[in-house]
C-alpha cells in the first residue's frame, strides 16, 4: 500500500513552512509548463540510476500528471526500501502556483 497526499494536504504543509523533498518524475516537455516551487525534477525513465540522489531515512513525495506515473515510482521505490508518499491526482489537480 502507497501513502498518499492529496494536492490541498500538500499546499497546506508547504504554506506551513514544512521542509518537503518532491520529486517531479514527468518528462521535459510536461515541467516547463510549471512544477510545485521546491520540487526536483527527475524523469521516470531516469529513477533507477539516480537512486544515489536519494536516502533511506528521508520521505520522498512524487509528482507526475495525474498520479498513475509516480504511483509506479512509488511501488519500485518502496520495494527498494525507500519511504514514498504519492501526490493523488497529480499537477492536473494543483491549483497553487508554479515556477
């Protein structure tokens, strides 16, 4: 079982000051349009050889269009051993801003 985050639970922990690691697995073309201020862009298809770019005891939250894709990151992960959060609906149901 994924944990998950919704977009709103996500906005509020931001707006509260909360030091968040978020990862944005979507492709290029998708991040220009915009990413959650903060966030780290690794694509997909890159995750496994940049698994030295994350740590074990840290909680990772991704990102993707609408939550199918870093769902999938999230299973590989967790199988890894790592601690992952899934953002539920991805960057269609954020509503705050982006850079």
């Amino acid at each position: 079982m994924i944990p998950e985050i919704t977009t709103e639970e996500l906005e509020q922990k931001l707006k509260a000051g909360e030091k968040l690691e978020l990862i944005d697995v979507r492709e290029d073309d998708e991040v220009a349009g915009g990413m959650i201020p903060g966030a780290k862009h690794i694509r997909m298809g890159t995750i496994p050889e940049n698994l030295d770019q994350f740590e074990k005891e840290k909680e990772y939250i991704f990102i993707c269009r609408s939550g199918g894709r870093s769902a999938n990151v999230c299973h590989y992960l967790q199988d890894q051993g790592y601690k992952v959060v899934n953002m539920k609906g991805g960057m269609l149901d954020w509503s705050a801003e982006t850079e």
